[in-house]
C-alpha cells in the first residue's frame, strides 16, 4: 500500500476537524460521542479506497500543467 493512499485520508481528516468542531459547539452535539468516532473510521475506511482508486484510475487520464487545452 502506497504511502500517499495512507496519508490522504488523515490529512483530510485533519483539515476537516474545526470545521466538525465548530458544527458540534453550534449545534450543541457532543463531539466523541457522535461525529469524532465516525470520523476516524470514516478515516481508516478511506485508506483501501484511496489505493484501489490510486491503482485502477488510468494514468493517461492524468492532468498535467505541460498539456495544452484542444
């Protein structure tokens, strides 16, 4: 397993917690007992998705800055 299809889902993770934090103090929602449990394994069950995608999507369909727009 690649260490970009380990490391997307965390990061992810990471960058959507105040955004899940701030709804919890909004909504008055405790946070572990709903939406940070969910959160972590929503996290681990990304991790064999991203490296299926990473292994099935066709590299010609990759986009790059060298291709010109036809």
């Amino acid at each position: 397993m690649s260490l970009k299809a380990i490391l997307r889902p965390w990061i992810g993770f990471l960058a959507l917690q105040p955004l899940t934090i701030l709804w919890c103090y909004f909504y008055n929602i405790d946070y572990w007992s709903n939406l940070g449990i969910f959160s972590i394994i929503c996290t681990i069950y990304l991790i064999p998705i991203y490296e299926l995608y990473e292994r099935l999507y066709p590299k010609s369909l990759s986009i790059s800055a060298n291709q010109d727009d036809t």
